[in-house]
C-alpha cells in the first residue's frame, strides 16, 4: 500500500514509462528549472537529473506535473481518504452504508506515526553546500529548497499532536547569510509555524525546526494541505501514504521521518532576521528582499541513495497548479462542512491563486419574501474571507446557488458572466480598505497590507452581456486600442502608471467622466484599463493575469458615475479596474536568454532532451 520512500516511486514511475532519466550534465542555476516548466507545459514525465553540476545528488523534477500521474502515485489509498471524507461530510452515510465504515477503520490507524528508535535518514551527514543550489529564475537572491516540508511544535504544547508541517520557503545560499551555518526562512501570513514562532518569543525560548526534503510522496502533500484544526499534517501523510509514519525519536530533538531523503535541522535565531530574497514566485512576479526569520544550522543528514525533489513556480499555471487540481479533489466537498451555506469554492489558478476566488453559496434569508439583494451571501462571504488561506483573497465573486444550481464554478467565462449579469454596481460591491492581505502580493499598500473586495451577485439578469462595441465608445485622450476579453469585458491600453502608491489616478478617472452617458456601455459592466490591451485580451488566462495580480481593490477601482451613499461606494455604469503595472510592483518573471538557447539546443534533433519538450 502506497510508497514508503521516494526511490520505490521512482522506480516504479521508471517502470511504467511515466519517468524519464536525464544523464547528460546539466546545471541546477537555471537550466534544470527551465527544462522542468519546458516538460511540464508539454504534458511530459517526471524527470531524474542524475548528473547535477557541482552535487553529488540526483534531483527529481515534475513528479507531480499532471493530475493523471498525481492520482496514480495515490492510487492505493484514494479510497480510503475519500471514504473518510465521506463519513465528515455526512455522517449519516454510517448508517446507510455500513460499508463506508468499515472500509475506513484500517485506514484510520495509518494516522498514528509510528516511533522507531533509528532510519535509514540517519545513514549520512552533508552540509548546505553540498545540497543541490537549485536557482528558478535569472534574478533569484540565491538557491532555495523548492519543496520543503518544514517541521515545527507548540512551544507551550510539544509533540506531533500539536506539530505543524508546513511547505515555506527556504534559501540556502547568497545574501547575507553565512555559508553552512545559517539559512533562510520565508513564512507567509496565516501559516502554522507563525503560531508556533509567537508562541517561542511569549515564553522566551528559541524555536527549534527541522526541515525535510524527499521521502513517501504524501509527505509533500501533506505539507501543503488545508487541513482541519487539530489534524497533524504527519497523520495525514500516513493516510494518504497507506502506512503509518515512521519517526525517529532522538533525546531533546524533533521527529525525523525515518524514510525521508535529507532533514536540516536548527533553531530559529530569535534575536536575528536577515533580508531573504528575491525570488520567483507563482504570481509571475518576483518576491522582492524582506526581512525573515534565520535558522542557525545544526545538523544535515541523508539517507544512502538521496534523491532532492524540486519544482519551480512562476506564471500559472506551472506544477503547482496540477498539485493544487489534486488537493482540492481530496479537500472540496469538506469545505461546506466548514462554511455553512457554501456550496463550493474555486481560487482561480491563472489569477495567482489567492487573488481572485469564486464562490457559490445558499440564499436562504427571508425565504417568504422575494430574493432582490444578497443577505445570506454576504454572511457567507464574510466566514470565507476569514477562513484560512481563503483570507488571503482580494477578488472574492459570490453567487447564489437558488438562482443557478448547474453553474460550474470552475467554468470561468460562465461564471463571471453570471455574476456580470446579476450584479448591482451601485449596491453589491463590498470593500474592505485596510487589511491583510499575500505576503507574496505587491499590489497593495504595503508588504502583508491591502484591500479586499465582495462582488455579490443574486437574482434576475440585469443586462445582456455585449460583444460589440457601442458605435459611440469614446475613450479620454492617452487611452486606445479597446480589446473584447469576454463578453460584457473591455481591456482598454493606457499611459504608463506615474501615480503615487495610494493617490487616485487623474488619467483613469478622465476615463471614467469620458465614459458617462455612452449609450450601450451598461453591456460592457467591466473595463480593464492595462499596459497592452492586445495583449490582455488575447487569452483568458492573460486576463486573469493582469487584472488580477496588478490591482488592489481600493486603490485601483474606478467607476463610470462613481458616488458614495452611507459609507457604500458604489458606480452607475461600467466598472473600471486600473490593472496597470504601478512604480511599487514587483517585477515580472523574465528567463535568461543565453540559457534558453542552451535548453533549445538540448531539446534539438540529435540533443539528449530531443522530443521531451
């Protein structure tokens, strides 16, 4: 039942033609990364990097780069989870299948890690060094872990019970930090091992952390997944794994899975941050140098045979967002049993994940009158925004089920089409100006800081949707080339952005006085005001992209007849969402020339990569 160690999945990925050896030499500071987004764009295997320039370990690339290959590494024990999602989400299904029970009863027990006094993960010490320096992108701040799996305790409660397993970024090398004594550790709002660090500067003691590369599979899943308070992510890892976890339990020290690849282990400094960064991240943008905890390095260990599994992110989608595609088939149906009243959720991949969620929820409200304004649903939206990393969400679109109850949330044209249709601008736009928002966001007012807001959607259409410009659309001078991205959907180029962060922008609400009274324009409720309207408008995922990783709610939304009434904002035509690149951005991702033309020359007839991309 399922693999206890990461070369059992190789091997058996090998075996099935689901895996491909690369053996020419090549190198971990771009080469790998680009090849690994080469191949998973293409569909293609896992990939084993077995000659890495400057490391003796092989490096394991794409193994989970499609939802297919995902699904069968856990094809022992997905029914197993889903019997037990099963039983959460209904209880009821006991009594009416037996069945459902009893199956779930052995699974149960693979919950429990098991405690063993010694593994294989012991086999060796290495130093940081010596690790694979794996570098994504040309402007990265040095090599970083890329699937770390990054183990802490409650200070005021140890042990795995009260243990979080987290996936958080890790530099190993560049900056300020010393070489093999010291690491980077970048955690975002609202993870774990925050939780745990507050707890170690309350009672005054040093937190110590141990990080774990490779081993069972679940294991990496685990680390990333939204699990129920009180669940170890290490008791996950086992019932997806089939197996008990197997943990070697050292005097005064943290678990170390037994079968894990490499574990770092350390304390995090607590009189010591150091700048971390930057680093290409799965906005598409680069995480710029911030301060982050340090964690001073104690030991490294391997395991005989080590394998460094990888991944790089950058523009979504990349293979995260097939990671993401599984955990939510594992995860979706227990999320109404969190949020009453949700019927289901999707955070849009090609917007960034967390920038932009749909949602469907009940309208239950004064069920005798009729259903005009959203009540239930803003309650709902509420719980969600408060919800885990769904918080993290600037664009949160709500619907209600009564009104559509085949509408697929994960259709998007359809589904922003619906919410377009129904909503009222002038009443169902809710705002919240100053608050937190994606450590990794840098639209907003500052790092961690931000807006949000509520598009509520209910009842009747509206409007039909235009797919034709009015013959009278005029645009204010400096705007140009208007672009259909969707139907009722306008991207419109503008000058480039010189506004102040948090100034209201002079061009963009000429734009708007230029728009009022256009006969035709309540078919088109949204205009995105871009850098390159051609460009945004050439595929929905571009779309996505821009209008949603490059605004912040309340600085960067306009609207055609804007006014203020009992503190609600609100416009009686278009909406108009500046999606402009501003002076505080990050910068986007841009690979290095010279290597792609090395990486094309190894995918050429005759070259060793021929035919994977």
């Amino acid at each position: 039942m399922g693999y206890k160690d990461l070369a059992s999945c190789v091997a058996d990925l090998e075996r099935t033609g689901a895996l491909v050896r690369i053996d020419c030499e090549v190198s971990a500071e771009l080469e790998i990364g680009s090849i690994q987004r080469r191949v998973y764009q293409a569909g293609g295997p896992a990939l084993l990097f077995t000659r890495v320039k400057g490391s003796s370990f092989p490096m394991l690339g794409n193994l989970f780069g499609t939802l297919e290959r995902t699904r069968y590494i856990f094809r022992d024990t997905l029914k197993a989870v889903e019997r037990l999602v099963k039983l959460k989400v209904d209880p009821r299904c006991a009594l009416r299948e037996p069945g459902t029970v009893l199956g779930a009863v052995p699974a149960a027990w693979h919950l429990l890690p098991k405690s063993v006094s010694d593994g294989p993960i012991l086999a060796n010490r290495t130093t940081i060094d010596q690790l694979p320096q794996l570098k994504s992108w040309p402007d990265d701040g040095g090599a970083f872990i890329t699937l770390p799996q990054v183990y802490s305790e409650s200070p005021a409660q140890p042990g795995v019970r009260h243990s979080n397993l987290g996936m958080y970024r890790v530099q190993l090398s560049g900056g300020e930090y010393r070489v093999n004594q010291e690491i980077g550790l970048h955690y975002q709002i609202h993870r774990g091992i925050g939780f745990h660090h507050a707890e170690a500067i309350e009672k005054g003691v040093p937190l110590r952390v141990n990080i774990f590369v490779g081993g069972a599979p679940s294991m990496t899943v685990a680390a990333v997944m939204p699990l129920p308070e009180g669940m170890p992510e290490l008791s996950f890892a086992g019932l997806l794994a089939g197996h008990r976890i197997e943990i070697v339990q050292r005097p005064g020290a943290l678990p170390i899975p037994a079968q894990a690849d490499f574990c770092i282990t350390g304390v995090i400094d607590p009189d010591k941050t150091l700048p971390e960064g930057p680093f290409g991240d799965h906005f598409g943008y680069y995480s710029l140098a911030h301060h982050f905890p340090v964690l001073r390095v104690e030991e490294v260990f391997h395991r005989d045979g080590a394998i460094w599994p990888f991944t790089t992110v950058g523009r979504p989608p990349q293979e995260d967002t097939s990671f993401g595609a599984f955990i939510h088939e594992l995860t979706g149906p227990l999320i109404p049993t969190v949020i009453p009243g949700v019927k289901a959720v999707h955070a849009v991949d090609a917007a960034g994940v967390h920038p932009l969620l749909f949602a469907v929820g009940s309208e239950r409200y004064v069920p005798y009158g009729e259903r005009r304004t959203p009540q239930e649903l803003l309650t709902i939206a509420n719980a969600v925004l408060g919800q885990g990393q769904l918080s993290l969400a600037k664009y949160l679109m709500i619907a209600a089920y009564e009104d559509a109850p085949r509408l697929d949330i994960h259709d998007i044209p359809a589904f922003l089409g619906h919410v377009l249709e129904r909503i009222d601008l002038t009443r169902d736009l809710h705002f919240q100006t100053a608050t937190t928002m994606d450590t990794l966001d840098y639209s907003g007012s500052g790092l961690n800081s931000g807006s949000k807001v509520v598009f509520a959607a209910i009842g009747e259409k509206r409007r039909t949707l235009g797919t034709e410009f009015p013959a009278a659309l005029r645009l204010a001078p400096g705007f140009s080339e208007p672009a259909l991205c969707l139907p009722g959907v306008i991207a419109v180029s503008g000058p480039a952005c010189r506004t102040p962060k948090g100034e209201a922008d002079a061009q963009v609400e000429s734009l708007c006085r230029a728009l009022e009274g256009v006969e035709g324009m309540d078919a088109f409720p949204l205009i995105v005001v871009c850098d390159d309207s051609r460009f945004t408008a050439a595929q929905l995922n571009n779309f996505l992209w821009v209008t949603f990783t490059r605004s912040d709610p309340a600085a960067d939304i306009y609207g055609v007849g804007a006014a203020t009434h009992c503190k609600q904002w609100g416009c009686s035509g278009p909406l108009v969402i500046d999606a402009r690149v501003k002076p505080h951005h990050a910068p986007p991702l841009i690979e290095d020339p010279a290597v792609e033309k090395r990486v094309d020359e190894l995918a050429a007839p005759g070259g060793p990569l021929h035919g994977l991309y």
